[in-house]
C-alpha cells in the first residue's frame, strides 16, 4: 500500500495450515516495510522451545514433554528436517526481531494486555525496539522469577487464582486452577463482571468474589490499544466490535476457521467499530 501499513498481532504458528507460506508472506512485508508485527506467545514459546537451558545443558528453556510437543506439532511438521534447518534459523531470527510491545502515542500495540508495571520489569533487560534479549528469554522462561510473570502477563494476560477446590479445563482439556481477566477492568466485585469468555464458566467460578487489589490496568482515557490471543467468536449475524472505547481485540480464531480480523485505524482517539473488517 502506498501510505498505510499492517500491524500483525503476533501467534502466526502452531494452529491452522500452510504455516510456512503465512511467516514468508509476514517476514517478507516487514521486511519491505508494510507491515510492523509483535511477538505472540506462540512465538516465545518456539524461542524457548528451540533454545537450550543455560543453566541445565541438554536441556531447553522450554521442555520437550508431550504436551510442549504436541502445541508446537504442526510448526515442526513444516520446519524440521535436514533441507529445512536455514528455514528454521530464518524465522527463529525473525521471532527475536519481535518487539513485546509498540507505543505510538497516539495508538497501542501488543500481544494480550498492555500492562505497565510488567513492562517496567523487564524494561532493564529488553534489546533494542522493546526486543528479548537471551537473558530476559533465559529469565522469562524461568518459573518463579518476576521476569517470568511480567512476560506471561503481556503475551497471556492477566490471571485470577481460584478458591481451593475449583478449576476448569482450558481448551486442550488440561485442568486449570485460575482464570484470565480483562486487563482493562476493575476487578473489584464477582468474577463473572470481569472474566473472559464468561460463557464458558459454571457459576461457581462466575460467582466467585474478587478483592479490590486487581485494579484497572488500562485507562479510560488512554490511546487506542489492539491486542490479539483471545479467540474472540462473533455471533451469526454480529460483526466484530470493540470491547471498550479503546480497547480492541483482532484474534477471532482464523486458525481454526474463524473470522481474519483487521482494524482500519485512521487517527481516531475512539476505537470505530465500523472500521473493523473481515
């Protein structure tokens, strides 16, 4: 295009098809500047998939266990092999590139929640362009460090701890004991004001009370925010639509058969939905 460019969400790999021909097509649009990207978790995932464990050698950032293996099945089906290794090396290099998160003062960017206290937590270990270094991938791949919950904050989003004895099972039927929130409410009263996808809680989870520390990590008046991740669905006949003035989400599942969402953003402070597309 000759004045506007594509801003990708991130999670380009591990659900759907032809995985390959969607990193050349995005690599080669950034690489002509057409288009900006940021990471996903699914692009961190690989990183530390393929990385190996400094601290534990022949070990990696990311164990090969059957559940790692089988989220990342379909990437390693296209990428592995002997007459694909510089294949594998050229995207692998090309997750690194990936900024966590863009702010363009007038419109913001990233993976699940824009989040500032993470971002400040990490800031003293990003490369340039807000990109990973090895140290904050070693880090951030490392349970218990804050490293570690700031990166799973922005490209996973906010999560709830539930009470003793309650848990659901999360899309690839493994048992999970807390939930994600929106990053952008006030998590003070029930679960069920806050929570995404309410739809697919029992009311027990719905009803559960939440303690007014979970606060608002997004204003009301800040710039525009799009993210991705959440699997949005949208009904038969209802296009997709903003989830507050400024914050938008664009992943409505295209991996797995659902709606390529795009945002056409053209200065507004308030996100339009007429401008959505699909």
């Amino acid at each position: 295009h000759p004045s506007r460019r594509v801003i990708f969400l991130g999670d380009f790999i591990d659900r759907g098809q032809q995985q390959n021909k969607v990193l050349d097509t995005v690599m080669a649009m950034v690489e002509a500047g057409s288009a900006l990207a940021v990471m996903g978790n699914h692009e961190f995932n690989a990183l530390a998939f393929h990385t190996e464990n400094p601290h534990r050698p022949g070990t990696w950032l990311r164990p090969r266990d059957d559940k790692n293996i089988h989220q990342h099945q379909a990437f390693l089906v296209e990428y592995l092999g002997p007459d694909r290794e510089q294949d594998l090396e050229k995207v692998l290099a090309f997750f690194r590139s990936l900024p966590l998160w863009l702010d363009f003062g007038e419109l913001r960017v990233v993976h699940a929640a824009w989040h500032p206290e993470s971002m400040e937590v990490i800031k003293p270990l990003l490369g340039p362009g807000n990109t990973l270094t090895e140290e904050l991938l070693v880090e951030s791949s490392t349970r218990g460090t804050l490293e570690y919950q700031a990166v799973e904050v922005l490209l996973k989003g906010m999560e709830h701890e539930l009470p003793d004895g309650l848990y659901h099972l999360d899309k690839g039927g493994h048992k999970r004991t807390n939930v994600r929130y929106w990053f952008f409410k006030h998590a003070s009263g029930f679960l069920r004001d806050v929570i995404v996808h309410p739809e697919r809680f029992d009311d027990d989870i719905l009803n559960v009370k939440t303690s007014g520390d979970l606060l608002c990590g997004y204003p009301e008046d800040g710039p525009p925010v799009f993210v991705g991740h959440y699997w949005m669905k949208r009904g038969e006949n209802t296009p997709p639509r903003r989830l507050r003035s400024n914050v938008a989400c664009l992943d409505y599942s295209a991996g797995l058969g659902g709606d390529l969402v795009a945002y056409r953003w053209q200065g507004e402070s308030e996100i339009d939905n007429a401008n959505f597309v699909y």
